[in-house]
C-alpha cells in the first residue's frame, strides 16, 4: 500500500517527521520576537510628564482635614469639570483630554498626582501642569468653607525619555510570549506516531515446573 501513496504526501509526512517534537518552542519564540520588534518599530512613542498638587490645612483646621480633601480631589480631577477649564491650558479638548491624563493620591500624604501623557514630551508636560491649575482653581473657590488650599507643588517638566516600551523591550515581550505559548502547544500535543517508544521491560516468564524423579 505504501508504493501506491502519492509521492507529495510522502514528502509532506517525511517533513514532519523531520521536525522534532520541540519545535513549536524555538519557533513560537522567533515569531513573537518578529512580532514585538515590528510593534516597537511601528508605535508611535508617547510620554509621560507627572506634576504634584498638595492640600494644605488652613489655620485653625487638623492636617487630617488636608489629608481627606486631597482623597476628594484627587477624585474629581480627571472630571468635567475640571478638564474644561484646563482644556485651553492642555491645547486639547476636554473629550480628547480625559483620555490623556490620570490621577492619583497617596495614603498618608495629602498629595495628588497628575499625569499627562502624549507623543511630544512638551505636550506631555503641558497636560499636566494644565489639569493641576485647575484642579488648584477649582478648589481654592471653596477654601473658605473647606478649610483646605491647593497648590501646585512640583510642577511637570519635559520628559527626557519615552515612558512607552522601546523596540528592543517589545521584541524580549514578545519573545518571552512566543515561546510561552509554543511550550503550551507541546504540553498539550498528543505523541505522534513516529515519537519513539518508552523502553518496556521483559515481561516476566513464569518458572519452569520442577520434574521429581520416578
């Protein structure tokens, strides 16, 4: 049966055969390394600039007081609010703004963070100095009645560098992730039929009876 197969099936099947049973490792590894260096070479970088607003307690008010309105504030500054002010600022519209900037507070001190990212470092920086002004305006109207001040603590500056990952760290992710999933394919993968089997021992033969003399 095996002289009548076509001869293009056989040299399919010897093909496979070549390749062993560990390949999907090495291979999923150099796909992923093609894949992650063709992303790092393609995206577009972005930036990252980070400036510090605090509260500040007014006389007569507990520094708890300053601690809790900075939690509170920190919460709104990524509002509408807040945006439509600093959109002039920013040199973008409150829709695209909220897209481009974070916040954050700390657990014991009255801090907030806020984070502006975008593909030029100045504009990066210009996001969050803009968010932080307003945030400080917006809040200072009510400083009275809150016992609270906001100011602007360290303003942002240009990033030196990208905060997106570079091409030679997108090729390492992807790397590490092609040949994740290669050994994954392994692991799952039923033996093939031409996979060498385990040695199997003798079975046992049972002793040959023993003849007593006549």
């Amino acid at each position: 049966m095996d002289d009548i197969r076509d001869p293009k099936d056989r040299s399919r099947r010897a093909g496979r055969r070549a390749l062993p049973r560990w390949a999907p490792v090495p291979l999923g590894a150099a796909a992923g390394l093609l894949a992650g260096l063709g992303y790092g070479l393609a995206a577009t970088p972005q930036y990252a600039a980070t400036s510090y607003v605090m509260a500040v307690a007014q006389p007569g008010a507990e520094s708890a007081t300053a601690l809790g309105f900075a939690q509170a504030y920190g919460r709104i500054a990524t509002g509408s609010a807040v945006l439509a002010a600093a959109q002039a600022g920013a040199h973008l519209p409150a829709a695209s703004l909220k897209s481009r900037v974070a916040a954050a507070t700390s657990p014991d001190a009255p801090m907030i963070s806020v984070t502006g990212s975008a593909p030029r470092a100045g504009a990066a920086a210009d996001i969050a100095n803009a968010v932080s002004r307003s945030l400080a305006t917006l809040a200072n109207k009510d400083a009275a009645s809150t016992g609270v001040h906001l100011l602007v603590f360290s303003p942002a500056t240009a990033p030196t560098a990208p905060s997106s990952p570079s091409a030679a760290l997108s090729s390492a992710v992807g790397a590490a992730a092609g040949g994740l999933l290669g050994a994954l394919v392994l692991l799952v993968r039923p033996a093939r039929e031409n996979d060498p089997e385990p040695a199997r021992l003798p079975a046992p033969t049972a002793p040959a009876p023993e003849r007593t003399p006549v």
